[in-house]
C-alpha cells in the first residue's frame, strides 16, 4: 500500500511545542495578581494553553502508530516496535531525571519530587502501551481502529471515576501515574486518551491518504466534526443522561473539557493539513523535528533540572504581563537556537542516549 508522509504534522509539532514553552514560561513567572479571569487577556492566553497537551498528545500517538503501520506494510515492524519500546523507556528515563536535583542528592537529601510525573513519562507510557495494543491487533487493522476509538471514547467518559482519585499503600512510582496527590503534573488517565484517538486517526490517514481528495474530505472532517466536539459536545451529553438516566454522563457534561480539547485538537489539525503545502521544509517544520530536544533545553534553562538554578528560581511568579509576556518571546527563541545549534532532530537526543548505553551492550555481548 502506497503511504504518503504527512508534512503538516512537523508544524502541528512545532506549533504544540512553541506553545508549551510560552504556557510554561508565563505560568511560572507571572505575578498571580495577574492570573485573573477579569483580564479577557489572561482568559484568551489560558483558553489556547490549554489546548497545548491535548495536542502534543493526539500527535504523537498519530505520529507513532502512522509509523508502525508503515513498517508493517515493509514487513518491518518487529524493528519499529522495539524502536517504540526503547523510545518509551528512554521518555520515561528522561522525565525522571529532569526533576533531578544533583546537588541536593550530593547534599544527601534526596526526597521524591523526582518521581512526580509530567508529559514525557505520560507520553513514554503511552507509547508502551500502544506498542501492546499493536501487537494485539495488528493482523486485523479494523479492530485495531474500533479498539483504539473505543479505548480514547471509554478514557474520556470515565473521567469523573478518576478525576480525583487518591491512591495510598501503592509505592510513589506507579501511584503518581494515576493520582495528583502527590504532586504529578500529569497521570496516565485521561492523557493516553488523546494518544488512542490519535493512533485511530493514524489508522484512518494509512488506509485512504492515497485516496483522490481524501485532503479536501479529511480536512472538512477535521473542522466539521471539532467544532461539534467544542460546541455541541456538552449538550449531547447531557442529552445522553436524560435519554438514559446514566449519571455518569451528567458528570462529564457537567465538567466536559476533555472532549471541547479533542475538538480544539481538530481544528488545529484542520487549519494545518489546509495549509500543509506552504509549511513544507519550511523554519516551522524543522521546529517540529526538534520537539524533544527543545523540551529537555526549556526544562533546564526554566526549571534549573540538575542544579537547581533555573529562572524559576529567580523570578517565581514576580512578573507583570509586560515582562512576561518580552521574556517569553525571549525565552523561545533562545530554546530555539541553542536547539538549532546543538541539535539538528529529535534524534540528537535517542543518538546521544544510545551513544551512553552502547558500551554496556558491548560488554553483555563479550560476556
């Protein structure tokens, strides 16, 4: 089956991660007077941060699964999958050791922040996981899709079951996975959510992207069917609830974020796949192939991984928006360029990792 490369992903990439490093950068350092829904500014800043993560999310289970499926086709997916596995274990390796602070540990104070969990150990997670669910299914790729629709629908709608759960006489390292009590940023419920709706669409852009005006149709698709998820999502919940008396729909139309986001999600991917043909190898999509690396620079820079001394440390929310807003724009450019300049791909990272670990693989071979 012919496949074609899906170029506006590297710019919905680089849009998720230009957005997450102002989000971060302002949510840290903004003075919390400013934090106030009063401001129609800080409403509009805060309404678009929040479609960040969701977005990050939906992509890379797209961007993943769109590869498994395209090994498969060349009868190489064995390799792509124990490609998935590493990269997961080596998302979950880097999203611990961010939080690591070496001088306190040489201090001899070590405490557990280090365990919190944030996106990359969500995403590393998740990637494991649809690696399982792949193995399961991927002799019978319809299934494989209901699967996933089923698993992104189930996760959503359960929400309020999990919302504030709390987990005790579980150790911290798999009970922060699925509680914030400790101070996780991110749980594996309801994230791996938009990873399975994105393996779906995944599935969905492999079958038919070869297909005549399969754009034109999948992009009216994309805003037709998010705008409904944004505005009428809610209403057909409740609908639901009174059609069947289930009080579980009434609590996620009650608080019905998690699918308003998956429409956002759509949106975003609508107005980027319209526009594809202007973004291709442009500054936007070199960006986007730089996702992580870009991460692990802004975490160090903002959060002082390692040290200790980061901006944070130095300017916790004492901004006024003028401020935030110049070192934002700041920020994300120096991010950038010392990306560019260190980093030519996200495979910066995966090569530098494996440089590490490759003599230890020596010396299990001698042995």
């Amino acid at each position: 089956m012919q496949t074609n490369r899906l170029y506006f992903i590297d710019a919905v990439r680089a849009f998720a991660i230009l957005m997450m490093l102002q989000g971060h950068f302002i949510d840290t350092l903004l003075d919390p007077f400013y934090r106030n829904t009063a401001y129609t500014a800080y409403n509009v800043w805060s309404y678009f941060r929040g479609i960040t993560a969701p977005t990050f999310f939906t992509i890379s289970g797209l961007v993943f699964t769109y590869l498994l499926l395209r090994a498969n086709a060349k009868g190489d997916d064995k390799k792509r999958m124990k490609k998935g596995i590493f990269r997961g274990l080596l998302l979950l390796g880097i999203g611990y050791s961010l939080r690591v602070n070496l001088v306190s540990w040489f201090t001899g104070y070590f405490g557990t922040y280090f365990l919190v969990i944030d996106v990359l150990q969500c995403i590393g997670l998740s990637l494991i996981l649809l690696v399982c669910l792949y193995s399961l299914f991927k002799n019978h790729s319809y299934i494989f899709s209901i699967v996933l629709f089923c698993i992104g629908c189930v996760i959503f709608l359960s929400e309020p079951l999990y919302r504030d759960l709390e987990i005790t006489n579980v150790p911290l390292i798999f009970a922060n996975y699925m509680t914030k009590a400790n101070g996780s940023v991110f749980t594996i419920l309801p994230w791996f959510g938009y990873s399975a709706f994105g393996a779906f669409l995944s599935t969905v852009f492999f079958r038919h992207s070869h297909r005549s005006r399969f754009k034109q149709f999948t992009i009216a698709t994309f805003f037709v069917v998010g705008l409904l998820l944004i505005f009428a999502s809610t209403d057909f919940l409740y609908l639901l609830h009174s059609l069947t008396n289930f009080d579980l729909f009434y609590r996620c139309a009650d608080f019905n974020y998690l699918f308003i986001r998956m429409g956002n999600v759509l949106v975003i991917f609508g107005l980027f796949y319209t526009f594809e043909r202007y973004l291709k190898q442009s500054i936007i999509s070199r960006i986007g192939e730089k996702t992580l690396s870009m991460y692990v620079i802004h975490f160090i820079i903002l959060y002082g991984s390692f040290t200790g001394f980061g901006l944070k440390r130095f300017f916790n929310k004492s901004l006024d928006p003028t401020e935030a807003i110049v070192g934002a724009f700041f920020f994300v450019i120096v991010t950038c360029l010392v990306s560019f300049h260190y980093a030519k791909t996200n495979t910066f990272v995966y090569n530098m990792i494996g440089r590490i670990i490759s003599p230890f693989k020596k010396k299990k071979t001698v042995d």
